[in-house]
C-alpha cells in the first residue's frame, strides 16, 4: 500500500528536518541542489513517520 500524502502531512514531516528550507519550502541536501517540495516526490523521513510507502504528488 502507498500513502498518498497532503502538503499538511508532507510539512509536519519536513519542518522537523535539517535539511528542510522552510522559508522555500525545498528540500536541501548535502552535495544536490535544492528542490521544492512539488519536485520532491519520496523521502525515507515520510515513510518512517507514516510507516509506510509513501508518495506526495505537490501542487501544479
């Protein structure tokens, strides 16, 4: 089963990350340059959290 998740579900996860960029809203990681959330589609951190698959498919 994949988790289909909400931008609210998705912040709750990332604004307790380091590697989260709250004021625009991206994901900056060692070594990768930044990426919105609407490009970021997967993260390790969601599918511990939620404890499964999961998937955010951003906004237009």
């Amino acid at each position: 089963m994949v988790f289909q998740l909400s931008k609210e579900e998705v912040l709750k996860v990332c604004k307790e990350c380091n590697s989260f960029d709250e004021d625009n809203e991206s994901c900056v990681k060692k070594d990768e340059p930044a990426r919105t959330l609407n490009t970021v589609r997967i993260c390790k951190k969601w599918d511990e959290h939620y404890g499964g698959k999961c998937l955010f498919r951003g906004q237009p």
